[in-house]
C-alpha cells in the first residue's frame, strides 16, 4: 500500500472519467448532470468525521482537519451546522 494516498486526485479523476462518459460529445448531455458541490463536501467531511467516531480514534476533529485542508475550528463550525439543521 502506499505511504501517501491524494484521495483529492483520485475524486478529480473519477469526475473526468464518469464526465466524458455522460457527457460525451453531445452537448445536450449537460442536462443530464447534477452535482452540488457543497451538499459532496459536507458528505465527505461527514464520512471522514463518522468513521472515525465509529472506530473509537482519538483527535477526532484534528485528523478531520488534517485530512480536508482546514482549520480545526472550521470542523467545529460545519458539526454545529449539521447538527443545527438535524435538531
């Protein structure tokens, strides 16, 4: 396994690929595409942050931090966010 995984190129590859896949050469195709790139984000982050809640790891919201490029406190502002919008 590699030491250092950039799941960030990965996702940009699998975008290009499924892209030229669906839209191909007819522009009529672009009405087929649907992607809110915010709604991903918090998916991703959710997945990050979930998974290691679930496995019991330490620094919970740090690692998140480390992993998606922000700040830790960032973190804290898009859990008190989702946590507003499931109350």
């Amino acid at each position: 396994m590699k030491n250092h995984i950039d799941l960030g190129a990965e996702t940009v590859e699998f975008v290009r690929t499924r892209m030229e896949e669906v839209l191909g050469e007819d522009p009529q195709n672009i009405c087929r595409v649907e992607w809110n790139v915010k709604e991903v984000k918090e998916q991703i982050f959710r997945l990050f942050y979930d998974y290691q809640v679930m496995h019991g790891w330490p620094h919970v919201a740090a690692n998140t931090a480390l992993i998606l490029g922000y700040d830790h406190r960032a973190i804290n502002k898009m859990l008190k966010k989702q946590h507003s919008k499931h109350e």
